[in-house]
C-alpha cells in the first residue's frame, strides 16, 4: 500500500487541510492524479508502506509527485540508488513541484506517470516502465 500524502487550499481560507488518501489498487492512483490536477490542490509525497524504515522510524524513500495539466513528474529518492527525476521531453527550464526545483525535462504525461505509480504500488522499487535522470 502506498500513502499519498497531499494538501487541499480551503475554499474561502488562506489555509490548506492535508489529506492522506490509501492507494491499494489502479483506480486510487488515478483517484490522487486527478486530486492533483486540481489547481486547489498540491503535490503528494508518496510512502509505500511494506518498505524498511530507517533506525529513525522514517521510511528508507520519499518519492514526490507533481501535476500540472496533462503533465507531471516524480523525484524518487532511496537510501540504495540516491535520487532520480522523470525524463521527459520538457520543460526546456527547470520547474518547481511541492517547493522542489526539478531540473529540465521531467515531465511525462500523465497516463505514464500513472503507469509508474501503479508499478511502484506493485513493487515498492523506483519504476522501470518510466525513463529516469540523476538528480543533480
């Protein structure tokens, strides 16, 4: 299971009321991702529960997602392989996801970003079916 943890904007309200939703199968990802579409809502740290956490009692990963229209991207970051970005074909500059300065051509659409979700959920492993760029 993976924890997608996200926040909301209030309506009327300069505040925002994190939600944590339960992703157990394909239609929850697709559930966050149009969540995540919404202006009114931010990116979501995703947590796969059935990985080791460290002596900390932190999970050993942090993988974010980002979504802007019909695009997004993901930074997967664990203690064994360090941290990666999407590859994707833009944009041409670097963009910022949940406060993250993402560097160039992160983007993938959306349908593969959910592919990759739905293979994280699988597997607990940064996703093969995407292709990936160092973080630098």
């Amino acid at each position: 299971m993976i924890e997608a943890h996200y926040s909301v904007a209030v309506a009327g309200n300069r505040s925002w009321l994190g939600q944590v939703d339960e992703l157990r199968q394909g239609d929850d990802v697709h559930r966050l991702l149009d969540r995540l579409t919404d202006p009114r809502s931010d990116n979501a740290l995703l947590i796969h529960t059935d990985r080791p956490t460290l002596d900390s009692g932190y999970p050993d990963h942090e993988v974010t997602v980002g979504v802007r229209g019909d695009r997004g991207a993901i930074l997967y970051t664990d203690t064994t392989n360090g941290t990666w970005v999407t590859l994707g074909e833009g944009p041409p500059q670097r963009t910022v996801y949940a406060g993250i300065e993402f560097p160039t051509h992160c983007e993938i659409p959306v349908p593969t970003l959910a592919a990759a979700i739905e293979e994280f959920l699988l597997t607990g492993q940064r996703p093969t079916r995407v292709p990936w760029q160092q973080a630098r």
